[in-house]
C-alpha cells in the first residue's frame, strides 16, 4: 500500500468509524471497521508508537525518531507503522528518504465513541 499524503494539518479518516455498540444501528460492517482497528491497537509495540506519534501533534515524527526510543529495528518498527497505517489510525508522508507519520485523531475518536 502506497503512503497516505498529508492534505492538511487534521488528517482526514479514510471513512468515518462507526455506529456506536450499544445502537441498534450496529452492523456486521461496523463490527469488521472496528475489530480492524483495535486489533491494530492489541500490540504493545504498536500502542508506543501511536503515543509517539500522537505526543509529537501536528508536526508528525520521522520514522527515524521511533527506531530508538521503540528499541525496535527499523524493519520492525516500519512492520508496526504499516498495521497502524493499514487501520487507518496513522497517515504517513514521504519527505526524501523517510516517512513522516501524523495521527488520525478522528479514527482515534471513533474508536473511542464506539464504545461509548
């Protein structure tokens, strides 16, 4: 999957999560959308790296400031970042050789009323 361009400063969700669990409304679909992304959120590893990249706001964090501070390997921290990615929890920007990440906080939300 290609990176997710920046657009703005308030990343856009790929589409809006969800009806919340208590509704009547809630469906199979929003049942998937959601497993989706908390399973994204079920790793250890993967749950640090979203607080880094939240904690950084709207000026995102280059991949090579996750490495370290993970104590992961490139490749693995790249792994994580692509199931945050994949999710829709995280959008990413190529600025020359690395990848910049930004939060989605409206997926992040979404999440969170669902449960709500």
């Amino acid at each position: 999957m290609a990176p997710t361009k920046r657009t703005s400063a308030v990343a856009e969700p790929a589409a809006m999560c969800c009806t919340a669990v208590s509704s009547e409304a809630f469906d199979q679909r929003d049942a998937a959308e959601l497993a989706k992304g908390y399973a994204a959120l079920a790793d250890p590893v993967r749950l640090q790296l979203l607080s880094m990249i939240t904690n950084s706001g709207s000026s995102g964090v280059c991949v090579c400031d996750l490495v370290e501070p993970s104590g992961r390997s490139q490749p693995t921290v790249s792994h994580h970042l692509k199931v945050l990615r994949d999710a829709g929890l995280v959008i990413s920007e190529k600025r020359g050789t690395w990848a910049w990440y930004f939060v989605v906080a409206e997926r992040l939300q979404g999440l969170r009323n669902a449960l709500a």
